[in-house]
C-alpha cells in the first residue's frame, strides 16, 4: 500500500481547496492507474499532524498559505514540530508544495522547500502557487474561492505525486 499524506493550513479556504484538489487528482490517477486498492491519500490540518504521519507517508504535498510574505504560523509550527523527529528518515521521498497567496507565494514556497531540503525530500514539480489578487485587509481576511485553473493545477499536482508513488520514480 502506497501513502501519500498532505498537510494543509488555511484561514480563508484557498489552501484548503487546493489539498482537496490534490488529493482528488492523486485519488484519480490510482483509479486511472489501476491502482486504487494499493493507494490511500490522508488528507491532515497541520496542527493535527505529527512526525509519525510523515514516516508512514511515502510521499508529500504541503498546502499552505502566504502570510505576510512567509509561511502562515500555524503550517511553521507542523514543521517545527515535526523537524528533528523525522530527519534522515524520510529522504528521498518525493513532495510537492501548494501555496496560496494574494499577489506574490515565493517567499512561502522558498522556505518550504528549505526545510525540505534538509530533510532531503526529492521536488518533484515547481511550487504552485495560487494568487488570489487580495490587496485589501477586507479581501485578504475573506473567504476565498479558487479558480478553476488553480484547483486543476492542484489536481495534477495530487496526480503527479500519486504516479511517481505508483510507478516507483520517487521511492526512498
């Protein structure tokens, strides 16, 4: 049985809607893959995830939003929490990154992709990042709702983890 987990925070629903996209997309491939009875997708909120999880994962997506030009407290705090219980233990497990922004995600994604790079998980797709174009307090505090090439970008990304899972490209 192949895992992949994917751990999301978000305060408005955008990152949160780009985990249930990614996970759709993974869950469509096993199918597509014929492979739906040797594949499970969890779906975690960060606060709720732990080093354990991410040992029994065989691989990643990390949904998070962009606050204030870096990664939101709450998707921090997971990584913190979860650092030094998994190091050396889940390299060469491929992850990919989801990040929800209103105009920029870079600064998000780069220090996802830092923490990642320590513990010596293998990118397998450039960071997608979702802009939102929320300038206002009013627009950033709201309720969001993706786009529809946000969430099919987020679907292949879930698709593209479930397959290199699958086919044994990302294996530790």
């Amino acid at each position: 049985m192949k895992e992949l987990l994917i751990v999301w925070h978000s305060r408005t629903g955008a990152a949160q809607q780009l985990a249930e996209a990614a996970e759709l997309g993974a869950l469509q491939t096993a199918a597509a893959l014929e492979h739906a009875d040797t594949f499970r997708v969890r779906r975690l909120p960060a606060q709720d995830t732990q080093g354990v999880d991410l040992l029994a994962a065989d691989g990643m997506v990390f949904c998070a939003p962009e606050n204030l030009g870096s990664l939101s407290g709450e998707m921090k705090a997971f990584f913190d929490r979860s650092y030094y219980a998994v190091l050396d233990r889940v390299a060469g497990r491929p992850y990919g990154m989801a990040v929800s922004a209103g105009t920029d995600g870079h600064g998000a994604a780069r220090q996802i992709e830092r923490i990642c790079t320590g513990w010596r998980l293998k990118l397998i797709s450039p960071a997608l990042i979702a802009c939102t174009g929320a300038q206002t307090p009013e627009a950033i505090l709201a309720p969001k709702e993706l786009a529809p090439q946000a969430r099919t970008s987020a679907e292949e990304l879930g698709g593209l983890l479930a397959a290199t899972l699958l086919l044994g490209a990302g294996s530790a």
